[in-house]
C-alpha cells in the first residue's frame, strides 16, 4: 500500500471521527434537554444510542440512573447508579440517588450509611441543593430516632444540626434587612387578599361561606387520594410533601376542611414535621380556629415572626 494511499485512509478516518464526536455533542444536547424537560423514557433512548456509540459519561450515566428512578423501575437505576459510580466513585449525585434508593425499598440504614459516608468524605464540595436533598430526606429520622442518629451517624448527625441552626438563623437575619422583610409582607399581603377574593367570589355565587355552620364537606375525594400517596413506592417524607402540596392547593381556593384532611394524613405520618404543623396553623386560622391556630404555632422549636404576622392579620 503507497503514502498517498495510507494517508487518504487515515483522513477518512479522521473525519468519520470527527463527525460521529459532533453528532454525539448533538445527541448529549438532545439528551440535557430532555432530561430538562423530564421527559424519561426519551432521555433511555438517546442514551442507548451514545452507550452504541461508545460515548460513556459518568454525567450521561447519572442521568440514564435517576430516568429509570422516576419511571419507577428501581432496580434498573439502581444497576445504572453502580456503572456511574464504576466509572466516577466521586460522583455525589449518584451517591444521593442511591440513598433514595435504599429509603424507597425501607432499607434506612444503609440510605444513612450513605449520607454518613458523604458528609464524612465530601462535606465541602456537596452543593446547596445536595444539601437540602439529604436534609429533607433525613430529618425525619433525625426527628424521630435522634439518639440512635447520633451514635450509628456521628458526622451525619452534627450536619443535620448544623443545618437546622443556619435555617434558624435566616428569619432573624431577615429582619435586619428591612428591604427584604418588607417584600416578604408584601408577598403575604397580596396572599392574604388572593384568598380574600376568593372567598368572596364563593360567597356571591353560593350565597354561603364555605365554611357555613352545618354543611357537610366532601372530603372523600381528599381521603381516596390521601390513599393513593400512602399507597405509593417512596419514603414517608415524599408523602408528607405530597400531603402538603395537595393541602396547598385546597387552601388556595378556599376548601379549608379538605386542606385539613390532607394535612392530618401529613402529622399522622410525622406529627413533629415543622411545615405541615405552619400549615396546619394556618387552616385552623381560615377555619376560625384561633384557640387551635396558637397551639400549633407553640409546637414549633423557633418562634415564626411571619407566621405570627398573617395569623394576626387573619384574625
């Protein structure tokens, strides 16, 4: 085989390579944004094809993990978590969605364990939204079983706490900003009048409050999906929050009482849980409540200023 032979293989090899690198840039591009867009099942597909292509990723592998994990199928992402860390032992990600993993299949030790190992090891390079996704997913047995915590998850344990005082910490810092707190009433203000208004509007089309003495709420459609989130694959704490998202929406147009059920699901799973228990202070409150609104806001370990302010301003 000649030079000039040798040399024009070797260009078009070159530039198969160079066009096979721009369409899997432009596959990896498809991929973010699906992923973005939570699109799971489109995010598989495109990761097969740069897996068949030979573009192996740690961040792509990730992605192919917690795809498999929100459709559900978590043995898969629990095999796609073990080839990311395969190829990136560092990866906080996919350590997080592991412990996940393990409070989904009530295997809680180990989640800890995890959490333990991360706090332990990667402490300065976990990101804030790391951060809140192991707070929000171990405080409850923080909550609940501090001692063991304390002695099983040491370094875990000291974080949580450290955490806890510097979310504390914000509300008073808070007030020394004058420009912030006023926008934050602001912010309260304009709720407040939101549900005014609704309120209102119910009243002129049914002639009656909401909350009118002896009518009978329907609760039962709260209660058949409070049964749907008990009933679901994930940890006590995503149900909580899915109690409280529902009791939200309630609240916000205006059906107190089904706010209420959704919220008492919510404290029956965790009845020291710090948002449901603001929550539920301020359904008492709409509720005419303010005997049972007060009690509430005595439950909690810090003194809420802006909670205090819309109860009075309810009142």
């Amino acid at each position: 085989m000649g030079k000039a032979s040798k040399k024009v293989k070797r260009q078009v090899r070159k530039k198969a390579e160079v066009q096979k690198m721009q369409q899997c840039l432009s596959q990896e591009e498809e991929l973010a944004a699906a992923f973005a867009a939570e699109e799971y099942d489109k995010v598989l597909d495109i990761l097969a094809e740069l897996i068949q292509a030979k573009d192996i990723k740690p961040d792509l592998l990730y992605k192919g993990a917690y795809s498999y994990f929100m459709l559900g199928d978590y043995e898969r992402a629990a095999q796609w978590v073990n080839n990311t860390l395969n190829y990136d032992p560092h990866n906080i990600e996919a350590r997080i969605l592991l412990a996940r993993l393990c409070f989904i299949q009530d295997r809680h030790d180990d989640g800890l364990a995890i959490y333990e190992f991360l706090v332990s090891n990667y402490a300065q390079n976990i990101s804030p939204e790391h951060k809140e996704q192991i707070l929000d997913s171990s405080e409850y047995y923080a909550r609940r079983d501090g001692e063991k915590l304390r002695q099983n998850y040491p370094h875990l344990s000291t974080w949580l706490q450290t955490r806890e005082e510097m979310t504390a910490s914000v509300p008073q810092a808070a007030v020394k900003e004058s420009g912030q707190t006023g926008s934050a009433l602001s912010a309260l203000q304009r709720l407040k009048a939101k549900l005014q208004a609704v309120e209102a509007r119910q009243e002129k089309a049914d002639g009656e409050t909401v909350e009118k003495e002896g009518s009978a709420p329907d609760v039962s459609a709260a209660e058949q999906k409070i049964a749907e989130i008990k009933s679901k694959n994930c940890s006590y704490r995503e149900k909580i929050k899915l109690c409280n998202n529902f009791a939200a929406a309630e609240y916000m147009t205006g059906n107190y009482r089904q706010a209420e059920v959704y919220l008492h699901a919510a404290l029956e799973m965790d009845d020291g849980d710090n948002q449901t228990i603001r929550n539920m202070a301020m359904v008492q409150a709409a509720l005419g409540e303010k005997d049972k609104a007060q009690a509430l806001v005595a439950r909690l370990p810090e003194v809420d200023f802006l909670l205090l302010y819309m109860l009075k301003e309810q009142g």
